[in-house]
C-alpha cells in the first residue's frame, strides 16, 4: 500500500497545488473556471500578462517562467507526478510571489502611480 499511499498524497497535493495557482492566476486579472486545468491556467496566465501594462519586465520574465512550467507540468500530464508537482510547485512560485495586479510596479525611473 505505500505506492498507493504515495500516489494518493501526490494527488492532494497537485490539487493543493492547481488551487492555489488559480487563485494566482485569478490575482494576475485571470477568469479562471470552476475545475481549471493546467493548460488552461498556463494560457490564462499569459493573457493575463499580456493585458498588464504596469508591470516591469523582470514581473514579465518571471510569468514568463510560470507559464513554461505550467506547460511543461501540462505535458508530462500522469507520467511522472513528482516532477510534475515540482512544475507546478516552480509555477506557483514564480506567479504568487510577484507584485499582483493589485500592487501595480513601476519601471526604474518611472513615477509610482498617484492615490487620492
């Protein structure tokens, strides 16, 4: 039963996973549906970043990131579920730790955005 333990645990956390990168997605302007997949999380990453006009091209780089991995974690789909979480897990990284849309960066040199 350890294999089956272990691939139930990686189950969860893939769930946990897919959770948490729609609600990064959903942070980053994404209309995520109700039971996302990962290639559409990766498609509606990249819209998103390439709607955001107030963001630095490092933020950019780094959603560019995000999106390979959702790709490549997209790819190996059921084959290898540990490297998948790992994509998964780079993915996230890359996305929820970035200035979301809600907190708008400046370029260096650029004015910060004014607030009445």
């Amino acid at each position: 039963m350890i294999i089956g333990d272990l691939s139930a645990r990686l189950a969860d956390a893939r769930g946990r996973l897919i959770i948490e990168l729609s609600r990064a997605v959903t942070d980053w302007g994404g209309q995520v549906p109700e039971d996302p997949g990962v290639a559409e999380l990766a498609v509606l990453l990249e819209d998103a970043a390439a709607n955001l006009h107030h963001v630095t091209s490092s933020t950019r780089s780094e959603l560019a990131g995000a999106v390979g991995h959702l790709r490549a974690a997209d790819r190996l789909g059921g084959l290898l579920p540990a490297v998948t979480l790992w994509h998964l897990g780079q993915a996230l990284q890359r996305a929820a730790t970035l200035p979301g849309a809600h907190e708008p960066t400046t370029a260096p040199g650029e004015p910060a955005p004014q607030t009445c």
